[in-house]
C-alpha cells in the first residue's frame, strides 16, 4: 500500500465513520479517532463482504457503499455503547 493509498484511507474512513455516526441516533461519546477507525474497519470489512458476493469492487459500487454504511452504523453502535462516558469531578 502506497501513502496515497494510506492517506485515501484515512480520509474514506473518516467519511464513512461521519456517515455511520449520523444514522446512529442519539449522540455518541466517543472521540473522532475513535470514528476514523470505526469506519477504516466498516470500509474494508464493507469491501471483502462485496467481494464474498462477487459484486464489481472497482470504482464506486452501489452495494459495496452500502455494505460499508451497514458495518459503520453497527460498528459505531457497538463503540458508543460500551466507549465509557467521560464524568464531571465536581
């Protein structure tokens, strides 16, 4: 993998975490690494689910970005919930 492909990544990831984390309802307390992640991992685990189908990987899929969206949305639910809640030390 080139740094182009690291940086593309990175920035695909951020957008597909952003987008899984909008369709989550409610607001979620975790940090923006943490959604960066979320969706570099939606994003692939999205990728090899399309290719499981036979589906065209190459350039932009219909299926492959909703399979990506899917895994995000699940993956930012999973985080949120068990990511613990910062507390006030009042």
């Amino acid at each position: 993998m080139t740094i182009g492909g690291i940086i593309t990544a990175l920035i695909f990831g951020a957008v597909i975490g952003a987008v899984g984390r909008l369709i989550v309802p409610g607001k979620q307390h975790m940090p923006i690494w943490l959604t960066i992640v979320v969706g570099i991992v939606a994003a692939f685990a999205g990728t090899g689910l399309a290719h499981l189908f036979d589906l065209k990987t190459s350039g932009w899929n219909f299926w492959e970005t909703l399979f990506q969206i899917a895994f995000a949305v699940v993956g930012v639910y999973l985080v949120a919930a068990f990511w613990p809640r910062k507390t006030a030390d009042f």
